[in-house]
C-alpha cells in the first residue's frame, strides 16, 4: 500500500503500520464527506464507508490515535493512504475522488 505524499499527513503512517477499519462512532463525524461521496457519479457503496468503482473496492476508511485516513484506489491497484481528520483534509480528499471519477 503506497501512502500519499501529503506532506505532514502521510507521517502519521509510517512504514505501513496497520490500522484499525474505522468504527461506527469515528465514521460518523465523517458524515458530510460520506453524503458527498455518495454523490459521485460511478461510486457505489457497498456498506457504511466502503465505496467500489465498478466491481473493484475504492475507498475505505481506517482510525488510528493519530486520526481518521482514507484508503483510495487513484491508480493501479495499490491503495493510498491519505488523512482526513480536519475539513481541509476531507476537502482535499474529496477533490482526489472527483478527479478520478472523471478518469
């Protein structure tokens, strides 16, 4: 799994150290960027959080105690880890996928 250079977000997982799929309580105050994804044309959600492209899995989320982290499949078949604990991180997040989505 390749972490996405995003400065001092892709910090916070080094090395690949495992994380933990996120918990119903920490996804919900993911709530907006969940009302957004699934309004992107070609997404899919499968269960609460765990959004497919087609028939391949594209998006998930994790929590650690650094924060929360969206796992998303940009290119190839390897995920990238990306922080998204503040707005502007959710923001940046949501960004990524719509591009993508256009691909």
């Amino acid at each position: 799994m390749a972490v996405a250079a995003w400065g001092a977000s892709a910090r916070a997982i080094r090395d690949h150290q495992p994380v933990r799929h996120v918990s119903a309580a920490r996804l919900d105050e993911l709530d907006d960027v969940l009302l957004e994804l699934r309004r992107v044309d070609g997404l899919k959600e499968k269960k609460r959080g765990v959004f497919y492209r087609g028939s391949r899995a594209f998006l998930h989320f994790h929590e650690d105690p650094t924060g929360l982290y969206a796992d998303v499949r940009l290119e190839g078949a390897d995920f990238e880890r990306m922080r998204v604990t503040t707005k502007a991180e959710q923001k940046r997040l949501l960004s990524v996928v719509r591009a993508a989505a256009r691909r």
